[in-house]
C-alpha cells in the first residue's frame, strides 16, 4: 500500500488504521445500521468521560485514539480544537484513504500520561531539588561520568539528558525531551507499570522551565534533567506506609522528565543540606562552596546576560528547587567517585562568592544557593582581577609565602594568599584548586556535624580523637 506521500505505509498498526473511515473502530462495518449506532452513541458517552482537555495536547503527547490505538500529537492548533497524529511506532501522519492528513477533535483523544494529580497534601513528594545548567562540554563530562541507563533495574534519576537551553520552549519541550530518551528506559517504564498505558511526561520539567524562562536565551547552555520511570508492584508494596504507597502507584507512575535532582529533608538536615546531598547521591557531581553562593551565582548570570534568573523557585510539587548556573570557566576534577566543579582561579564570581561564603562562615545557610555536595568540596582560588594583590599568579603568591613566616605551617599544597577587597588571608591548595578561609584540615582529619547537637567538631580515624577546636597539625 503507497500513500499520496509515495513512502510505504510501515507498520501493521497505522495499515489497519488507514483502513478504517475516520471515527470508526475496528470490526464496525460488519454491523447493522440500528446495533451500529447503540455502540457509537455508548462508545461516545464514554470517550466523552475520558476526553484530553485542549491544553493537555501539546506537540509529543501520546495519546489514544479511535479503538485503543496509540499515536504522538505531531501539530496541535489549539485555538481550532485539531490535532494532527503521528503512529507511535513508525512515525508516519495518520491520513485517510485518500492520503489527507486527518485532524483530530480533542473530545476524540485520550491523554496516556496526564499532569500528576498533587491535590492537598502530598507527604511523599520531594522537598528539595537542583536544576542544574552548564555548557556542552561539561555537560558532556557529566553524561560520561553518569553512564548509560540500567535497562534491568529502576534507579533515580533512571538517565539524565543534556537539552539546549534554547530548544527548552514549553510548547516544544516534550517532543524534545522525547527525542533523547534511550529505548530502553521507555520499555523498562511500560514493563514497570504493564496495567497501565505509559509514556513520557514532561510536566514537572515544563514548568521548571516556565519559572525560568530566561533560560531560553542562553543559546551555548543546557540544561541537565533527570529522567525517572515509575515503580513497580513489588516497588509500591514496599513503600513505608499507604501515603508512600500511593504516590508510588498514582503519582509517580509515568516516565517522568524532571529536574536535575531531587531530595528529601531529614529530621536533623536543612533544605540547603538535603540539595547538596540529592545532587550527589543521584548523579554523583558537586559544585564547590562558592559556586552555592548567592553572589557568584548572581555575577555568574549577570556575565551571561540573564540577571533576571532565579536563584530558587518552587515547583509543582512545592519543592524548592535551587538553580545553579556552572560558569564557561569552571574547572572539573573526578575525587572519590564524584565529579566536582571548581570555581576558577582569578574570576570575578569566585571572590564575591569566597568572600559572602567568609562573611556567613559559622552563621546559617543565608546567602547561599547550597553547598557542596556529597563528596569532598572543592572550590578554587578566588582573585579579583583588578589592579593590587589579585593581579598575582599563584607562582607569585608562592614566592611571596615567606612573609606569612610567622603563621602555622601549612599542609603539602597549600599557600596563603591575601584578598584585596578585604585584607584577609585566605588558603588555597595548588593542586585541587580548593580554597578557604578556614585553616585547611591536616592530614587524617575530617570535618563533622554532631547529629545530637547540630555543633562542628574535627575526628581524626587513626588516632580515634576528636576535638571541637580546629586541628592546625
């Protein structure tokens, strides 16, 4: 069979749908006239119970039409209620016999994965997320290190895509998503959940986007979103109590294309503490100290042209969702399985940032967009690139270490180096790029919080101390 397009008809689905006249199921024309309209009028009445809503049609849905069969929107013209429908396996238009495209009402269509239903309160979702932007290459380090998705097993995020900012218009953004979502996470989402129709829904990534649209105009940036696939039976019976079982079940049931990441809050951890921690348990990355700070990340967007993007926002599920912008200069090392980014050396953003990360060093959280993620932190020197002390290479402040000769010695790799806008000395470690205004931990020692009490203190392993007093050797 040829269509007026001259391309053969593949697939036996769109072959026996082309076969029918437009609005008729399977098996009608073997009816009589009378039994013929019983069912259209009862197929009708139900069909009218489930019917898409227009702003539910969006170019990519999946959508079920005529007797169960499952196509794509591929045009929607909203204002004139038509929509015209690709066949989801072969991707040619539905057309009639005669090869016109044929345009579908939205009361003929049903909606395989519609928006979450999050009415009242909803125990189980996330409290917290990221939303992660960065440049192709470092986009590419994450993808990398991130791997390719497991096909056997549901993990979260299941896979993570790198979108162009500019291809992230909300009209346009399912079909996009839909374009980079491995095969293989869509067929191990529809065995997940075989009782249900599943699909890819983009809802929560949607309306990430709609609270920052400036994005839009950051034509040399992606945005980086995590993909997830619903639980399975086994899964849902799992969860801890009936709130958790029935957000698995009725809420996180479709392929959903989200976020970066997303974290729960902890009895003894703050929303902050949760963002870090979600970033690297999920997609094994951290941003140094300064890259969480307020003030580099405003001067970050500022330099790019888009002062106007959120530091934070609230999504559809009212988790506060931090956005961070990784600067063109940013540097990435891979330390204990996670891969950091450092701020760079002699940046203007990396100074304000060290500097308000100085200001509220012992206080609370303000003034930051989060903290460095699971893993060590790593945060680079910070030196303003005006004229005065920061004009320095670090082989100069190397050289010039004789005149701090009076202060504890520093560990392998550090050297001290001395803010022109404040006058206060700062350390920072030549090799991972690592800087602070805190004297760096000798060998051995690790920084922790007391979960009793919320106070810092400094353990040593091998010697099984601890002190609530910085440790200088």
């Amino acid at each position: 069979l040829k269509l007026a397009l001259g391309r053969d008809v593949k697939g036996p689905a769109l072959l026996r749908s082309l076969a029918l006249p437009r609005g008729h199921a399977r098996g009608a024309t073997q009816m009589g006239p009378a039994s013929k309209r019983v069912r259209e009028q009862a197929e009708e009445a139900e069909v009218r119970k489930r019917a898409a809503l227009p702003q539910q049609l969006e170019p990519g849905s999946v959508v079920l039409y005529w007797d169960g069969w499952r196509g794509i929107v591929h045009d929607a013209f909203e204002a004139l209620d038509s929509y015209w429908l690709a066949d989801e396996e072969s991707g040619e238009v539905i057309r009639d016999e005669s090869g016109e495209i044929i345009a579908f009402k939205s009361a003929e269509l049903q909606v395989v994965a519609p928006p979450p239903k999050l009415q009242g309160e909803t125990p189980c979702a996330p409290a917290v997320g990221v939303f992660v932007l960065g440049t192709s290459s470092q986009m590419m380090r994450v993808l990398e290190h991130f791997g390719p998705p497991d096909p056997t097993k549901r993990t979260e995020p299941q896979e993570l895509l790198a979108i162009p900012c500019h291809l992230c218009d909300p009209g346009s953004l399912l079909r996009t998503a839909r374009d980079g979502v491995n095969p293989a996470t869509l067929k191990l989402a529809q065995d997940q959940r075989p009782d249900l129709h599943v699909a890819l829904r983009a809802y929560h990534l949607r309306h990430a986007v709609e609270q920052c649209s400036a994005l839009l105009r950051l034509e040399d940036y992606f945005c980086l979103a995590g993909v997830t696939v619903p639980y399975s039976e086994e899964e849902i019976q799992a969860g801890v109590d009936k709130d958790e079982k029935k957000w698995r079940r009725s809420v996180a049931n479709q392929l959903d294309v989200c976020v970066t990441a997303y974290g729960q809050k902890g009895e003894e951890t703050t929303l902050f503490e949760a963002a870090q921690q979600s970033l690297g348990k999920s997609c094994g990355m951290c941003l140094s100290e300064v890259l969480w700070q307020e003030a580099a990340q405003s001067c970050i967007r500022k330099s790019l042209g888009v002062p106007e993007l959120p530091l934070h926002f609230a999504d559809s599920m009212n988790a506060k969702i931090y956005v961070l912008v990784l600067p063109e200069d940013a540097s990435i090392t891979e330390e204990g399985g996670i891969l950091a980014f450092h701020e760079a050396f002699g940046s203007d953003y990396a100074n304000l940032g060290l500097e308000a990360d100085a200001e509220g060093d012992g206080a609370d959280d303000t003034g930051k967009v989060g903290a460095s993620a699971t893993g060590p932190p790593a945060t680079g020197a910070p030196e303003d690139r005006s004229e005065g002390h920061q004009d320095k290479t670090v082989s100069q402040w190397e050289a010039e270490q004789d005149k701090f000769a009076d202060q504890p010695k520093l560990p392998p790799g550090w050297i001290r180096i001395t803010s022109r806008n404040t006058g206060k000395t700062y350390f920072y470690n030549k090799e991972t790029q690592e800087s602070s205004f805190e004297f760096p931990l000798p060998e051995g020692w690790v920084k922790q919080v007391s979960k009793s009490t919320g106070k810092t203190y400094y353990f040593h392993a091998r010697r099984k101390f601890s002190t609530f007093v910085r440790p200088t050797e």
